[in-house]
C-alpha cells in the first residue's frame, strides 16, 4: 500500500516523533539518567530543578528525572505487552466471530460482549485482588480489559470485508476457509485494529498510573508513573516538580499516541474508502 | 456443441425472513434449465428476479433449499474440488472481486495455488498465458488493481476465473459497472473464449442489449422462475410471454424514428416473500385470464427448442425432438 498519505499527515508525524523521543529515552534509560533511580540522599530532600537535577529531587532526595525515565521505561513496557497480549487473543478471535458468523460469532462473543460491559478500573482491581500485584499482573490484568475491545473491532471489520466479493471468488477458487481468513479478511481488516490498538497504547499507560497510584500497580521502591504521582501528592505545595513531570510525562505519552492512533484512522478510511 | 453440461432440475431457494416468524423469501423457485456445452446462456430479469441467486447456486456459493445441479453428469457438490473449480465466476464489481492487497499474479495464481494445479514454477507461465488470454501484458502481474482501470480489472477477474480450466463461467452483470467502451471490448473477449476455447458461459445480466449481442440462448426469470427459454433470435423477433413481450418492448431502442411503445409493464414485480398465486405475472399482465390467479402455468414447449410458462400459449405437441429446454 502506498506510504505517501502517511508522511504527509502532519499530525501522524508529531506523533510518531514524540514517541520516537520517548522510547529511545526509555531504551537508553540506564545510559541517559545521571543518577540511580532508586538511591535515597538526605542532602537533597526536595530540591528543585538545577541542573544535576533537571527535574529536581523528591521527599526522600531521589532524582526525579532518573525516576522519570526509568517509570516511563515500565510503563511502556506494560502498555506494549498489555496491547500485545490483547491483539494475540482479540484478533483471532474477532476474525473467527466475524469470519464465520451464525452460531460461531454467538458462542464467542456472548462472554466477549459481558467483559465489556463491566467497568475497566474494576475489573482490573478485581482481577489483581485475585492474582496479586506487580507490573506483569498489571500487564495482564490491562490486556484482559482491552481484548473484548479488539475482538470487536476485529469482528466488525472482519464482518465487512467477508461479504466482499473476492472472498467469494476465493471461496469458487477452491481456497479453504482458514486461508481464506488469514490471507484475504485479516489483512484487508486489520486497519481499524491498528488504529484501535494505538489509541488503546495511551490508553493503557493510564490504567497503569491509575492502578499505581492506588497503590495496585507497580510496586516500590520500583518507579512508576502512577507510583510518584501518588507519592509526591503530599509535597505537592513544597516540591510540585515531584508531582509534575510525571504527570506530564504522561500527558504527552498519551497525546502522542493518540495523535499516531487519529493519523492512522485517517489513513485507513481514506483507503476503504476508495477500495 | 449440443450436449447439456449443466442440468439443474427443480432447484429452489429459499431464505429466512428475519422477524417475520415461518415466513421465506422464494428466491428461486422450482428452475429447471440446461446449459449447453459451449453456448452462452443470457439470464435476464428484473432486480430480485432470483437471476443472481440462481447463479450462486450454479457457484456452489449458496447451498440450495432443494433440488439438484449436475455438471457433466455429476451431482455437483461444492465440497469436490474438481466439480468446484469446474464453475467459476466473474463479478460485476472488478474492485471488490480482486483482493486489493494482492498483486495480479497473485489473485490470477489463487485457483492453482489453493488447489496445487501444475509444479509451483509452471504457474508463473501460466499466468502470462492467462493474462495474454485476456488481452493483458505480463508486465502487469506485479501491480495492484487500485492500479488499474476498470476494464482492465474485469479482465484480470476474468483471467483468474480462467485459470483452472473450467467448463462453466458464471458472470453476473460483469460488464454493467464499465463505461460503454469497454463493455464492448469485454463482450467481445468471452465471445473470444467461447469461440476460442469452447468455454461455456451463464451471463446474468438486466441488460437486453447485452444479451441480445452476445448469447446464444436466453432465460426469462419472473420471481425466482424461469418463465421462457429459447434461441436469442427468435426469442427476440417474437417473445411468446407476455412478460418478455413487456421487457423487450420497455427496453430503449437505438432507432429514433421509432416512437415510444405504449407502456406495457405498470407497476412494482411482486415480492419474493409474498409471490402472487398462480401465475407471478398476473397483476401486471394485459391479458391474464380468470385460471392465471389460480392455476400456475407450466414451462411447455411452444415451439422448436423454445419454452414458455403461459396459459394462453398452446404447447406444441407431438413434435420429433424430445422435450428439453
């Protein structure tokens, strides 16, 4: 398919060069941060941005741009797997509800449909009350949320594209339903769920800070978004630096992806549309 | 030339109403029709007439309610690769009948790709030959059909339909979507294969003209029956149904010293859901009689290799030729 519509969107640029920024700082986190993450020091308890510490120091004297880089660096690790898990069990099964349709779609949707309808954060909390804490059960505990939503884009869009007449064609061709869904549907369907999947990547990094902050997340003395947001709360007065990188760094991840997520929607109605 | 290939008999299709409890939609009902080997066989009607379904039936794509198909004088089964890629089809969308993401050799290989027809590497020269068949270069295999014009496309779909060798093209209004031009020059090219190759082709078409240039025989679908079959000609010089008499007359003539004909067809063709009893064009017929509304006329022979489904036509007894359509 042809690139060109795609560096030409402006905002499909910005996006994917914030990102770009953001993930080389998080691959090369150990390299860039000047100071250890996790190292306490009396000395600078508070202390605002200077330029050792460009975004100054918490209540307990830790460096905030090293928490910064190194939180961000798990938080896009548990976005990425959280949405890559979600694809690995939303996509199949989508193109197999939307693929077959009749009783098969019913059969699989009908429990895709219940997990949908119950609130994310709930879920989430209900499921780490049941699996424990850590970043991997946030991981799994985000995926779980995210997959009926995946498999129902997946389904929709499966849905149109089998109705098409050169599934048919393949159908008279002798092609077997398995090859069928995976060379001629899942590929001309996938768009809508690359789109979906990148809006739900800034998606993620919330529920991730959210279930930190509630203390369910990532557990210290490891550094999380959510995590500083939540420690940093009662020196917000004193030191609001502690409270307000992270937060930004936040914002701007999930900007940013949504940016990429609305460039590559354009992008991909402009050509369902012509096709 | 003559032999039958396809011999349908008593196929009927019925679908499902959604919401509307034990009710069916009678797509096609009842068809008995045989399809010569080598002929072209124009099927004409209006919309929701059941031409289409008939088709997808003859395609193996829609499973009929009840009823038969043979091939060669096999009950057709879709589930046999050999009669299935014995019947392939070209559509009348040449965008939505090539998958987009794949390039022409690709979608031409697909039949002898998924069926394991020839060594891996023959296939390659296949689908030169395929694509010389229809009028295209090589060249093209490697392009995508958002790259190419429609006409070129329809012969792409025509290519691919061609590459397992099959004995039955079903071409559902494959030229209706093209501008005029090239409807011409794709016309001309199934002509070419009949003459060329001895493919025999079902062209389903609501196009009069189309058929009139092109087949060899026709089939009138009325509400999922087929109510008069017979040579093209004669059928055009003098249509027996009152129906076909109304669709020939209704239909645009280049000739503009001819004046209009007096408005034979007035108003909708019945649903398919609730078909009218008797004989399905009694509503709108001229000369329907009081036995129409109740009785349904059967497909008789009127004349040398011509049927019609008519009450005021006197089958032709007696005649020296079996009865076949």
């Amino acid at each position: 398919m042809t690139t060109s519509g795609l560096t030409r969107d402006r905002r499909l640029i910005v996006g994917v060069t914030i990102l770009g920024v953001l993930v080389l700082a998080a691959v090369l986190a150990p390299l860039i941060a000047p100071h250890d993450p996790e190292s306490i020091d009396s000395a600078r308890l508070l202390r605002g941005p200077s330029l050792s510490h460009l975004f100054g120091a918490d209540a307990l004297g830790r460096d905030v741009f090293s928490r910064v880089l190194f939180a961000f660096r798990i938080s896009l690790v548990v976005s990425a797997g959280s949405v890559g898990l979600a694809l690995l069990i939303g996509v199949p099964l989508g193109l197999l509800a939307g693929y077959s349709g009749g009783w098969v779609d019913l059969v699989l949707m009908r429990p895709v449909d219940m997990i949908l309808v119950l609130p994310a954060l709930l879920l989430a909390i209900s499921l780490i009350s049941v699996l424990g804490t850590g970043s991997s059960i946030t991981l799994i505990a985000i995926a779980v949320i995210f997959f009926p939503i995946l498999a129902r884009v997946m389904r929709s869009s499966a849905q149109v594209v089998t109705t098409l007449p050169f599934v048919d064609s393949s159908r008279a061709r002798g092609m077997g339903g398995f090859g069928i869904a995976t060379r001629h549907v899942l590929p001309n369907a996938l768009g809508p769920v690359v789109v979906q999947a990148a809006i739900l990547m800034g998606f993620s990094m919330q529920i991730e800070a959210a279930l930190s902050y509630l203390g369910l997340g990532t557990q210290p003395p490891t550094p999380s978004l959510g995590l500083m947001l939540f420690e940093g709360r009662d020196t917000l007065v004193q030191a609001p630096w502690a409270e307000i990188f992270p937060g930004l760094a936040i914002a701007i991840t999930v900007l940013a992806f949504n940016l990429v997520g609305d460039g590559l929607r354009r992008h991909v109605n402009q050509h369902s549309s012509a096709a | 030339m003559n032999d039958v290939l396809i011999e349908v008999r008593g196929l009927t299709k019925q679908f499902r109403v959604p919401g509307r409890g034990r009710r069916r939609l009678h797509a096609v009902a009842d068809v008995d029709l045989d399809v010569r080997s080598g002929e072209i066989l124009g099927v004409v009607g209006e919309s929701g007439s059941g031409k289409t379904t008939l088709g997808r039936c003859l395609l193996g794509l829609t499973a009929p309610t009840s009823g038969t198909i043979s091939i060669g004088g096999q009950y057709f089964q879709p589930s046999d690769p050999v009669l299935r890629r014995a019947v392939q089809p070209v559509f009348q969308d040449s965008f939505g009948s090539l998958d987009p993401r794949w390039t022409v050799r690709r979608s031409v290989r697909e039949a002898l790709d998924a069926q394991g027809i020839g060594a891996p590497g023959e296939r390659d020269a296949r689908v030169t030959e395929l694509l010389e068949q229809v009028g295209l270069g090589a060249e093209l295999g490697e392009s995508r059909p958002s790259a190419l014009s429609g006409g070129q496309r329809q012969r792409v779909g025509i290519a691919a339909a061609l590459a397992p060798r099959p004995k039955l093209l079903v071409a559902d209004e494959p030229v209706s979507a093209l501008d005029v031009s090239v409807q011409a020059q794709i016309l001309n090219l199934f002509a070419a294969l009949r003459r060329n190759q001895g493919v025999t082709i079902v062209f389903i078409t609501h196009d009069l003209s189309v058929i009139e240039h092109l087949a060899d025989r026709v089939a009138v679908m009325y509400v999922g029956r087929i109510i008069e079959v017979g040579p093209t000609d004669a059928v055009f010089a003098a249509p027996a149904h009152p129906y076909t008499q109304a669709l020939l007359a209704a239909a645009p003539h280049p000739d503009p010293t001819r004046r209009l004909p007096p408005k034979l067809l007035t108003g909708e063709i019945p649903s398919p859901i609730d078909p009218p009893s008797g004989c399905a064009f009694h509503p709108r017929c001229p000369i329907a009689i009081d036995r129409c509304t109740t009785q349904r006329p059967a497909l008789l022979q009127i004349g040398p290799s011509r049927l019609a489904a008519c009450h005021l036509l006197t089958a032709v007894e007696h005649l020296p030729v079996p009865v076949t359509t």
